[in-house]
C-alpha cells in the first residue's frame, strides 16, 4: 500500500515540475536570466545524490516529468536499440555535450546574461534530442544516456539500490513498467540493480507481483 501511495504522490509531483520545460526554453528567449533555474536544478540533483542516489530522476526531474506527463501520449513506444544504453556510448554522449557546454561558458566572457543564455540553449538541445528520441522510441529513452543522470550513476553511493530477491522469476513485467527499460530481473544473481541502470521510480516494485524487489 506504502509504494501505490508513494506512486501517487510521484505523479502529483511530475505534474508540477513538467511546466518548468517550456518555461525555461520559451520564457528564455526573452528573459536569459531563467537559465539559471536550469542551473539550479542541475546543483540541487548533484547534492541529492549523494544521499539518495537517482531518486531525483525519477521523482523530481522535470524533463522526465514532461516525458512520462506529456510526450507519452503520442509516443510510438519503440524499443530503444542496445547501442544507445553502452556505456561508451553515454559517455561519449556526456563529453560531447559537456564540451559544448563549457564552451559556450567560456565564449560568454562571464556576461551573467550570456551565462544564463548557455544554460537556456543547454536545456533546449537536450529536450529537443530528448523529444525526439522519445516520440520515436520510449518516452524517457534519453534518460538512458542524459549526461546529469550518468553523472548522478558515478556518484551516486550504493546504498538504497533496488534490491532483486531471491522469488524473482524473471517474467520481465518489471522491464515494461520501467521507464528507462532496464530489466532488473537480469540482476537477480547479482541481488541488486547499478545506480547507473536505476532512476529509483518504484513503478517495477509495484508492478512485481512476487514483491521481489525492494528499496
């Protein structure tokens, strides 16, 4: 009863934050200085981290919300291929995005408008990948390779992981309910699922009907 009520109280918060994406890239056209709520959500999910692992992606990240709320009303729904979900792969991803990043922060001559610009431009790129992989594959496929969230898999402690008991019988519901499509059933010897392969959402452990996962 404890994770349906926790599932509805996720929801009711992703309704909240998913407005904060086109506030961002809409209203920073015309007021620069809104990128620096982007930059604000970036520190605050960092300092989460520490202590609570990805909870933040599932819970509190706004773009995700705006997948999950939004964009899966007209997603195709699409398995996401297995090229995007290496580990090279995302980080690749990660040092190539970063790099634009840092860039543009160095061309802006510490401007706090420009600054505040970077961060605008930063979120708009990434939600326009983010849409597009989502219309096409699952909703929140870029959360498989999202730079804040392979930053939050590296230092992220592992404490609080989802925990894969010894009752799991690999039926893969739990694969279907997860947004980001691991398969925590494929960790079962292992007893627990990497930070970098959770976001901490609960929807597997509701799903699971041997109430083999946990966290």
């Amino acid at each position: 009863m404890k994770t349906i009520k926790e599932k509805k109280n996720r929801r009711i918060a992703q309704y909240f934050l998913a407005p904060l994406v086109p506030l961002v890239i809409i209203g920073g056209i015309y007021q620069p200085y809104l990128g620096y709520l982007a930059l604000a959500l970036m520190i605050t999910m960092i300092v989460m981290t520490f202590f609570w692992g990805r909870w933040y992606c599932g819970w509190l990240c706004a773009m995700g919300a705006f997948h999950e709320r939004v964009l899966s009303k007209v997603s195709l729904q699409r398995e996401m291929p297995e090229l995007f979900k290496k580990t090279w792969f995302r980080w690749l991803f990660f040092v190539l995005l970063m790099g634009l990043m840092i860039s543009r922060l160095i061309a802006s001559g510490g401007d706090p408008a420009k600054i505040g610009a970077v961060f605008v431009m930063m979120w708009t790129v990434a939600t326009t990948l983010a849409v597009a992989f989502g219309l096409y594959f699952k909703p929140r496929s870029w959360c498989n390779f999202c730079p804040m969230g392979s930053m939050q898999g590296v230092v992220a402690p592992k404490v609080n992981l989802l925990k894969v008991g010894e009752d799991c019988k690999q039926c893969g519901l739990c694969r279907q309910a997860c947004p980001i499509q691991t398969y925590p059933g494929a960790y079962k010897e292992q007893g627990y699922v990497p930070s970098l392969e959770c976001m901490r959402c609960e929807n597997c452990v509701v799903n699971c009907p041997k109430k083999a996962l946990s966290l």
